[in-house]
C-alpha cells in the first residue's frame, strides 16, 4: 500500500454520551442479574414501534430470525416466495430454511430494486407472498404498487427493511408499509446493537406469534403451543439499541449530506452514472451506490484499496442466483436475470458512515478520479 491513510466502507458509531449512558446502564443490569427477559427489550420494542409509526415491534436477534418468523407465520412450506436476485443471501435463505423455495426476480436498472413487472411474470398458483429489499437504504419506489398486486393476488409482502432504518416514502416510515418489516441491526447496518434485529408490524396476530416464536414457541404462561427456536434478544443489546435509534434521525440527516456531497462532486464525471431518489422518499444511505460506466470495477476496487487505503462494496454482485448453491440447488443460470447481471457488475459502493468527513468524502472522490483515469487510460 503506497499510502497508509485509511478509509473502512462501513463502521459504527456512538457518540461519547451515548457510551457513557451505554456502560452506566449495563452496569445496573449487571447488578441485578437480569440480563435477559428484562424491561430494556420492551422498552426497546416499544421506542422501535414508536419511531417506525408502527402498532408492534419484536425484537429478536437478528434480521434473518425477522425474516423467518413471519415467514413461518404467514407458511410457505411448499411454496415459493418472490425475491430480488440483489439481496444478501439472508433473504433467500430464509425462505428456504421455512420450506419455501425463493424465486428471483430482476430488478429495475434505476434503482436496483425489485422490478414489479418481473414479479407478475414469476407469480404462479404456487406463491405464497413477496420479499421487497428497500436496496442500499432506498425504499422501493414501488412499494404501493407491490402491496396492491399483493393484496389483489392473496399474497403477503414483506419488507426487507435491514438497510432501510429511518427511510421513509410519503411520509411513513420503512417498517409500516406492508405486512411486516424486518430491520437488521448488523454492525454495518444504519443502526446497530452488534447483532441483532426486529419484527415491525401492525398485525397483533403477527406479533403475538413472533412473541412465542422466538421463545422455543412458549406462551406466557411457559407452555409450548407452537414450534419455535431461542430467537430472542438480550437486555445488553437492547440498551445499545435505544441509544442508537435516539441518534437514527440524526445518522440518516449526516448520510444523507455525505451522499448529496458525493452527488454534487461527481455529477459530472463522464465515467459514472449517479442513483436519483425520488422526492417522495428519504433514502436512509446504508449503502451509497454508483455505476462505472465500461470501466472495470474489480480494478477500480482494488486500485482505491491498494493505493489509497479505501474500502469499497458491491451492492450485491453476484446476485443470489449466481451463487454457486444457488445454481446448484435451485438450477439457476446465468442469463436468467439479465438486468441485475448486466448492472450490479458495473456498481460499486463509497465508503459512508458517520466517521466520513467533508475532508474524507473529497479525498475519497480525487482518489476516484484518479483511478479512473488510470484505468481508462490502461485501454
Ligand atoms: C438485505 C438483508 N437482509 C437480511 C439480512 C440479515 O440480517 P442479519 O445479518 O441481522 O441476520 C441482511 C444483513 O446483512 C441484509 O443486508
């Protein structure tokens, strides 16, 4: 590395009240020994309910446990659920390890999310209901369109909200926009507690079974009537929680000024097309997506990293199908997809996050153009 200066794509942050207020209140848990099954994971759910506008919120411990307890409550054993192809392989996944099997949809080239016309090709007599990902922190701009198809065809939809916290569309909340949410508090993600993650909903239905779900499917008076698993989150975590979504709002303003920063210096390079937010919708910039136009981004990556110290991502390549146990299992082939393949090799990620200075983001663009010259000029 010719320069030892260092840019991480993602990282957490806390301010030094949030970690004195952090450690205090561990302490007193520490104290009285009650670390799980305590009042902090309700009072979490309940700030998480109130922020997302939602009636329920129910933590677990991570975004995957999310995703799989309502998709055992809504029951896709021998069924297929509909996915974007570009997700994190958790999605899917989850389907899977419920019975289901995922079926992947291509997504729209101008947002990277799912694209709704794909999804009424793939519905069948055999769908059980839908995933959207609100991709890199952009709601799905068709999220009404998606639910309205949903509804009229008997399927569930459900949001994949883990890069979606504090993202809003005309003027609700990720979260409160179909049947369920499901947020991840991943230490990458716009929010953390290190792992962890939440069910958003306003079914009461929905949450009393995620309740028992969670807890081996026990009620409260501590008799199984379900089948469940130990999906529950600690009071640690949910501590971490609370300070972290007292300062969503405040993380969402600051990558939104990161994000708009990159957009005014970049704008004009003819080398890259930018991502435009709708002005209905407030992205919450998990991610901050771009895409290299013809210019090899496997060597943009490596030349920023190497040479500069900059970290980058993909958002996702490669798309869930062409994972190899994809491809194996579910017989997925490239070319089945081909916006998704075709677009996300061309994206790459900038580093952002609440460390991301005004002086970081500018060296971050020059160290951008740079490599980009460079390799344009290799040609
Ligand atoms: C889109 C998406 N869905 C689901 C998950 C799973 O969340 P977790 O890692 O908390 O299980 C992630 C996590 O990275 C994600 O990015």
């Amino acid at each position: 590395m010719l320069n030892q200066r260092r840019v991480f794509s993602a990282t957490p942050y806390f301010d030094d009240e949030s970690i004195i207020g952090i450690v205090d209140e561990i302490k007193v848990i520490l104290k009285s020994g009650m670390l799980a099954d305590g009042p902090q994971v309700k009072n979490f759910e309940a700030e998480f309910a109130k922020y997302t506008q939602t009636e329920h919120a129910v933590a677990v411990n991570s975004g995957t446990a999310a995703l799989e307890i309502m998709l055992r409550y809504f029951g896709v054993e021998g069924k297929e659920v509909i996915v974007p192809t570009n997700t994190f392989v958790a999605t899917p996944t989850s389907v899977l390890f419920c019975g289901g099997t995922p079926v992947f949809a291509d997504i729209k080239a101008e947002t990277l999310c799912i694209d709704p016309e794909d999804v009424k090709r793939k519905l069948n007599s055999k769908t059980a209901g839908v995933i959207a990902v609100h991709i890199a922190g952009l709601i799905c701009p068709e999220i009404n369109e998606l639910r309205e198809l949903c509804h009229n065809n008997g399927l569930f939809l459900i949001e994949d909200a883990a890069h979606a916290h504090g993202a809003v569309i005309d003027q609700k909340k990720a979260g409160n926009l179909c049947d369920g949410g499901a947020f991840s508090f991943y230490p990458t993600k716009v929010m953390t507690t290190g792992q962890g993650g939440m069910i958003t909903t306003n079914n009461p239905e929905l949450a009393l079974v995620a309740q028992k779900m969670r807890d081996h499917g026990l009620d409260p008076d501590r008799i199984m009537v379900m089948l469940g698993d130990n999906w529950c989150m600690s009071e640690v975590t949910a501590i971490i929680g609370k300070y972290q979504l007292a300062n969503l709002d405040e993380f969402v303003k600051k990558r939104n000024e990161i994000a708009k920063r990159y957009d005014h210096s970049l704008a004009k390079s003819q080398h890259i097309s930018l991502f435009q937010t709708p002005d209905n919708i407030r992205h919450s910039y998990y991610k901050y997506p771009l895409r290299l136009n013809g210019i090899d981004k496997n060597k943009i990556a490596f030349i920023l990293k190497n040479d500069f110290g900059i970290d980058t991502g993909s958002i996702y390549y490669p798309p869930c199908h062409l994972h190899p146990w994809y491809m194996s299992n579910l017989h997925t082939r490239k070319g089945d997809l081909p916006i998704s393949e075709d677009v996300l090799k061309e994206v790459l990620c900038l580093p952002i996050h609440l460390g991301i200075t005004d002086k970081t983001a500018d060296y971050v663009v020059d160290s951008l153009n740079t490599c980009i010259s460079r390799v344009s000029d290799e040609k």
